[in-house]
C-alpha cells in the first residue's frame, strides 16, 4: 500500500513572485518539489511552475496563479497555495496510483 499524507497550503513554503518549495514523503521517500513563478501566456498573469527532484514525479507542472498586479495580497497568496497544494496531491494520486 502506498503511505501518502496530503500537502497542505500551510506546509508550502512559497511567497508570490519569489517561489518557493516544499519535501513531500511518498513511501518514506522524500520528493524535493520546488516552485518558480514565469510568466503566463496572458502578459497581465503569473503562473507557478513546480519542478521535482527526481525528476520523473513532476514533470514540471504549471499552475495557472495570479494577476501581476497582486503580488503584495495575502488573499491572493494563500489562494495560490492552496492551488498548489491541489495540485500536488493530484499529481501524487495519479503518478502512484491512489486514485
């Protein structure tokens, strides 16, 4: 059976416009998942773009974010952690199978 506790948004270490990171344990096996903001298709926006050490957990993922303008807002922040949040356990169901 696979032992996976969910990511929380309080468990990530993240901050708009800066990134961030956070170690997730699947199996007891640490997974290193860091988070870079790009530029998002639409110039007004941000995406996150979660990267994962190995490399074959996460294939750099990209989460649709923020408006640009929003960097400084609280709300806005922990609305994308949560998303980010999301996204991980997702990705974590799907790749071992806990779906």
């Amino acid at each position: 059976m696979i032992a996976y506790k969910n990511c929380s948004p309080s468990k990530l270490n993240y901050t708009l416009g800066r990134g961030g990171s956070v170690a997730i344990k699947v199996n007891e096996k640490t997974i290193a998942l860091k988070f870079k903001d790009v530029p998002a298709e639409n110039p007004k926006y941000m995406s996150v773009k979660i990267f994962s050490d190995p490399k074959h957990i996460m294939a750099s993922i990209i989460v649709d974010a923020y408006l640009k303008d929003a960097k400084n807002d609280a709300d806005i922040n922990q609305k994308v952690k949560e998303k980010l949040a999301n996204c991980i356990n997702t990705a974590v169901r799907n790749r071992f199978g806990l779906i």
